[in-house]
C-alpha cells in the first residue's frame, strides 16, 4: 500500500506543478482550499455512510476517494508524506495512551 500511496502522492504533485487539461485534480487546485475541504467533508461522510450500511466493497471505494482528497488537500497545504508517516510512527511507538474522560456524577 505505500507504493500506492507514494505514488499517488506524486501524481498528485505533479498536477499542482503542471496543469493538465481535463484533470479533477487540477479542478480542485484551481478552486482552492475551499473546495478541497468541502470534498474532504463529503469523503468522509460517504465512507461512514457505506461503513454503516455494511457494505465493504462500497467503504472500501469511499475510503480510497477519501484518501485521494486527503492528499490533495496535504499538496495543498505543503504536508509531505514523510511528516504523516513520522508521525504515525511515532504514534505506534506508544502504549497505555487511552485517554481518560471527566466522568460526571450522575447523582448530584
């Protein structure tokens, strides 16, 4: 999966860096933030949607389309991979890390 990624990473670069006639990606850079986040949004609404309905084939669509968003949205922002990935590493280095809530005394 991370030569995918990579390398939809790249592809994504690449259409920031030269325009393409036709392509969704570019669409996206020209509109700007904005948009990028609005399709973000919806990404991630589809894929609880179809996670909810229990159908993997549909949430396995809905989370690719949300990770190709995810990434325009990081070549937007000047986010490599490189950092995502550190800091998932980081993140699995680390145990016992379940946070803990304010409970609120039901009787008072």
């Amino acid at each position: 999966m991370k030569d995918a990624l990579n390398q939809l990473y790249e592809t994504v670069i690449s259409r920031k860096e030269e325009k393409k006639e036709g392509s969704y990606t570019c669409y996206l850079f020209e509109k700007g933030l904005d948009k990028i986040l609005k399709k973000c949004g919806e990404e991630c609404s589809e894929v609880i949607i179809a996670a909810k309905n229990g159908d993997p084939e549909e949430t396995v669509l809905e989370i690719s389309d949300l990770l190709y968003h995810l990434m325009v949205l990081m070549v937007e922002q000047g986010i490599s991979l490189e950092a995502v990935e550190a800091e998932l590493e980081k993140r699995s280095e680390k145990t016992g890390n379940l946070k803990v809530f304010h409970q609120v005394d039901k009787n008072s």
